[in-house]
C-alpha cells in the first residue's frame, strides 16, 4: 500500500482477490436460501453482501474520510448514491454486477469499483472474472485491459449495432443500424464489449453511479462518449435523463436520435 493510499493495481487486487474469497465459490453453487428479492425481479446473493463488506471495509480503513458507497447499502440508505458527484471523495461499489447472469451460471458478471474526487470520476475498475479480463483507467492515463493499452475500434456506419435495457425508450431506427439489442444487463460487460467491437452504442435508462462510473471513465479515456441525451458527459450527478453511451461522436448522434426521433 502506497503512503497517500492504494494505487490502482492495489485496488485491482482487493477486487481479484474479494472475488476469488467470496465470489467464485458461489457461481454455480449458489443454495436456494442464498438468494432473495431486493424488489421484485431485483436479485442479490449472498456472493454481492459478502463482496461488498470486504471491499467497503478495506477501502474505508485506507480513506476513512471518503464516502464509500455499495449498491447492497444503499437498500438502507437509497439517498447516499445521489451524494456521490458532490462530496470531495467517494467510491461506489458494484460487488456482483450482473447478479442475475451470476445467479443463471453465466460468465457475464463482474466486480467494479469508481473513484470520484469532486464529481469527476478519477478512476474505474472492472474485474470480469470467469472472463478473467481486468479494466482499469485513470483520469488523463488511458485505459488498460490485463495492463494491455487499448484503443476503441473504427465502426462501419452502414451496419451500426446497438443494445439497450429499456426497449419503450426507442422512438426510431436511423439510417445504419441494423441491430438494437437487448444489453447484457450487467454493465461491467456492456461497456467492456463496445471497447472489444461486439457493439456500437448502448442506451440506459437507469443510471445508478455504480453501474456507470468505472465504464463511463474507461471508454471516454479511449475517445469514447458517455452521455445523456441532453449532451451533458455522465458524472454520476441525479438525472432522469437517458444515457447514450457509444464508440465514438458520430455514433452517440446516432444512438441519440433512436430515442429523440
């Protein structure tokens, strides 16, 4: 641990290795009585609860006077993920993302952590670990996938594809896109797909920060845009918004007007 708190490959680690404590013992093992109903149709293990203690606990003991919020707490406390774009320091934590696909045996979930600082997001992590694929970006240092730089593919306009989680917002189809999708549900492969070039824009219609911090700052570190329809880039503030995230400029008109018409 670094003197003024954890470097980015130190937090990696505590997600890799939460993940492997509590997290991959349960995928494909999970006993009935360890799942339940937040809400309706709103799921979460006893892999999400164990995860986010661990990560809350750790973080919090390095940056005491941070906020430090899970997205298990906030069942509690729903207001604290409305503070995190105006304190001077926060986390937001995402234990399982994707608990549904976790719960269904499936390989598309992961683990992710976002920093704040001021209402700029200053760091994202991603750990994806049945893909075992690790992303990481700092504000202004690029993005790295496995400590590999990356760069964001080059779309073709005549076959554009996008994904959504909410169908009734699509007023249109513009010229080009011959694909809309549904989304993984689980942004932490969402976002990582539009950097691998399996899609071109994605449309949300929730926007809990986090879901959204750590890919908003991955893709926009490589040229990405992610941003309500208003125009206004994602800074985890409160929103009612729909948030168009997309490979490029060009792109995020494009999966803009799918919802303005």
């Amino acid at each position: 641990m670094s003197g003024s708190g954890l470097t980015t490959e130190e937090v990696l680690q505590l997600m890799q290795e939460t993940a492997e404590e509590v997290v991959r013992p349960r995928w494909r093992a999970l006993a009935e009585d360890d799942i339940s109903e937040k809400n309706p149709g709103d799921f979460v293990t006893i892999a999400d609860h164990e995860a986010e203690v661990i990560l809350t606990d750790a973080l919090r003991k390095v940056y005491p006077d941070a906020l430090i919020v899970g997205e298990e707490a906030t069942v509690a406390n729903p207001g604290a993920a409305d503070l995190v774009g105006s304190v001077p320091h926060a986390f937001v934590i995402d234990p399982v993302d994707g608990t549904r696909n976790f719960i269904h045996g499936r390989k598309e979930y992961a683990v992710m952590i976002g920093e704040l600082r001021n209402g700029e997001i200053t760091r994202g992590w991603i750990w994806q670990p049945e893909l075992d694929r690790a992303w990481v970006a700092e504000l202004g240092a690029g993005a790295t996938c496995n400590g590999e730089a990356l760069t964001l593919p080059t779309p073709s306009l005549d076959h554009i594809r996008g994904a959504t989680t909410h169908r009734r917002l699509l007023r249109t189809r513009p010229a080009g896109v011959d694909e809309l999708g549904w989304t993984f549900y689980a942004c932490g492969i969402d976002y990582p797909n539009i950097v691998l070039g399996e899609g071109d824009f994605l449309i949300y219609r929730h926007m809990k920060p986090w879901d959204h911090v750590p890919g908003s700052l991955i893709l926009r570190e490589l040229g990405g845009v992610s941003r309500t329809i208003d125009g206004r880039d994602y800074q985890a503030a409160p929103t009612d918004q729909p948030l168009v995230v997309a490979v490029n400029e060009e792109i995020w008109e494009i999966g803009r007007r799918c919802i303005v018409g």
